[in-house]
C-alpha cells in the first residue's frame, strides 16, 4: 500500500513537525535561564564561570542571536508554508538545525574558541536564510523578499560583532549588537504591521478591516532598516544628535499606527492587548532612545530595555502563545497560566525600565525574578502543546 504524505508526516514525532515547535520551547526555555544566570554573573555569584568573551558579550549577543533570532526562526519556517503553499522543513531537516543553534548556545556558554562559535552561529543564520530564500523565490514571493534583506543584515551584524570580540574592539561589538536590535524591529515593523491590525479585527469580530497605510508601513519599514544600517557601518557613532530626529520619526509613526489599530474592546482578549501593549512599548523605546540621543538620560538603559524586554520579548511572549495555539489546533484562548505570565512580563518590563531608577539592586532582582516566573508559568502551559500532536488529527 502506498504511504501517503499526510501518513508520512504523522510518522513524524510531533516536535519536529514544525520548525515553531523546538524553536519556541528551547528558545523560550533559554530566554528563562540566561536573564537570571546575567543578574548573578553581574553581582559577582558566577566569578569562577566565565562563558566566551565574558558575561557582558554573552548577555547583549545571545539574547539578540540566540533567543530573539531562536524565535523569528520558528515563526518564518512555520509561516512561510502558509505564504508560498509549499513544505517547510521539518523531520530529520529540521533537527539537524536546531541542533546547530542548541550547540551554538552550549558552545557560547561553555567559553568554546572563538572560531567556533563563528562557525556555528554562521552556518545556522546561512541555513535559515537559504531554506527561506529558496520557499521566497520559488513561489514569487515579493511581498516577502524584506524577510530575506533583514536575515541578511542580520548575519552581517553577528558577523561584525564576532569581529568586534576578536579584534578587541568594543565600540564595534556595541554597534553591532544595536544594529542587530534594529533589524530585530523592522522584523517586528513588518510582521506586526500584518498580523496585528489583522488578529484585531479577527477577535474582536470587526466587520471592516482595520485602517492600513502602505506609505506609513513602508516609511516605517525604511527607517528602522536605515537605523540598523547606520549603526552596522559605523556611521551612527558620528551623527550624534541627529540620530534623535530618526528615532523621535519611528516614535511618532508606530504611536500613530498603534492608534489607529486601537479598539477599546481589546482589553476584553489577553491575545489582542498582550500585542497592541508589546507594540506599544515599541514607542516608548523609540522615544527613550530620542531622549538619550539629545542628552537628556544619561544612560541608554531604560531605552535598550524598554525595547527588549519591553518590545521585543513582550511581542515574542504574546505571539509564540497565539501561533503555538493555532498550529496545533486549539483554540485561540489564554490559559490561566498564560494570562499571569503576560501581567508578570509586563510588570518585569516596569521593573527594568523604571523601578531601577529608584532602586538598581531591587529594580534588577525584580525585573529578573518576574522574567523567571513568568517564562516558567509560560513553559509549563506550553510543553505539552509544543511537544503533542495537534488535537484535530492533522499533521504539523
């Protein structure tokens, strides 16, 4: 009897599927380990442990290239099966690359060589672009092509960064890793700009769509890839001021778009404000980063984190729920476990960006003791809908 390819994938254990199985629960897993093991590296309880380049590096590379890329990784291989129509990677494929970004992460860890870790993260962002290009340009898929610039500067700047640390040069590996968050907000400027406006209208029932703008979308877009390329070549180090004009722009713009897609009846569906709210933090950031720039915060802390814990995880928190939720059948429904966790973020998001100012030493312990919890609640909702087959039967 001939197998058919539907009985080919249910052979198939369930967690490698799809690529946004592995990538969501190992990446979320390690998001939940490497903030904590930062703040006690960072008050002297780790000094008989140092990962490669030290803690600093470790902390700012692999929260960027390891957890944030862990995570957009898992979303582009699953959704580009939807936008081309075509098999994405999974079974003994997708294994053999998630194997390479889990060694990258042990061999960073571990203080491997420096050619290593090199290697490893090169071969990992190589692959990914490869199988996303080859889906893209096969099924015409321009709308998409942005997707495949973006995974290109962002092999570019880990590959600045990596020459920052061999080269003893500091500046370079600082620009790198801002470059790499910029890219890492356009990525959320495109897909955001999609899927929010969209899952809006979808859960709150909306008859019309939610107003869009093409000129916006794209100046938005432009901007924020502008923002990372001024920063990879090195030019952003000589703009000073002027680099406030950018940022008070995006600032501007995404509030402007955010308003537009807000509905008050959001805040009846933890999947829709848990979005609007990591975008929102979006704003914020951006205009932290224009206060920074003019001189008038001392320090880019609050702007940096206000973006990645603020904006970036936050969004990847609210998202890897949803899409996890509806990739293997469920309802589009928050568990208990799943709605603490999105107010316990957020409340760590507070903690980091403001509750230091008053206090460094609880503002810390407290924004990391929230991330742990609120990541743990989120794991153990999550691993065995992550780990199952879907419960309608089909495969994926």
């Amino acid at each position: 009897m001939q197998i058919t390819d539907r009985q080919q994938e249910l052979t198939i254990t369930p967690i490698w599927r799809l690529a946004f199985r592995p990538f969501f629960l190992f990446g979320m897993g390690f998001a939940a380990l490497a903030v904590p093991l930062w703040v006690l590296a960072l008050n002297g309880y780790l000094a008989d442990f140092t990962p490669a380049s030290g803690w600093l590096n470790w902390h700012q590379h692999e929260l960027i290239f390891g957890f944030a890329l862990a995570i957009i990784s898992g979303f582009l291989l699953t959704a580009v099966q939807a936008w081309t129509g075509q098999p994405s990677l999974s079974g003994q494929p997708l294994l053999s690359l998630f194997a390479i970004w889990l060694v990258a992460r042990g061999a960073w860890l571990l203080n491997a060589p420096l050619v290593w870790l090199v290697a490893l993260d090169s071969l990992f962002m190589l692959a990914l672009l490869l199988q996303m290009s080859l889906l893209l340009i096969s099924a015409k898929q321009r709308r998409n092509y942005p997707v495949l610039l973006i995974l290109l500067l962002l092999l570019a700047a880990n590959s600045s960064f990596m020459w920052g640390i061999s080269h003893d040069q500091p500046a370079l590996v600082q620009q790198s890793s801002y470059a790499g968050l910029w890219l890492i907000a356009a990525m959320i400027t495109l897909i955001g700009g999609r899927v929010i406006p969209f899952f809006t209208q979808r859960g709150l029932a909306l008859t019309q769509a939610l107003p869009r703008s093409a000129g916006l979308d794209n100046a938005l877009l432009i901007l924020t890839l502008g923002l990372g390329l001024l920063y990879l070549s090195g030019i952003a180090a000589v703009l000073g001021r002027y680099l406030a004009l950018i940022w008070l722009l995006l600032a501007v713009g995404h509030g402007y778009r955010l308003a537009r897609w807000y509905r008050s009846a959001i805040w009846r569906v933890p999947l829709l404000w848990s979005l609007q709210l990591a975008y929102g933090w979006l704003v914020i950031a951006c205009g932290l980063f224009a206060l920074w720039q003019v001189g008038w915060m001392a320090s880019p802390s609050s702007a940096v984190h206000a973006f990645t814990v603020g904006a970036m995880s936050n969004m990847i928190l609210a998202m890897v729920a949803r899409v996890s939720l509806g990739h293997t059948g469920r309802p589009l429904q928050l568990g208990r476990l799943t709605l603490v966790s999105l107010v316990l973020f957020n409340l760590a998001v507070i903690a980091r960006v403001l509750v230091i100012h008053w206090d460094y030493a609880i503002g810390l312990w407290l924004a990391s003791a929230l991330w742990l919890l609120a990541l743990g609640l989120w794991f153990i909702q999550y691993l065995p809908i992550l780990t199952r087959a879907r419960v309608d039967g089909h495969p994926g």
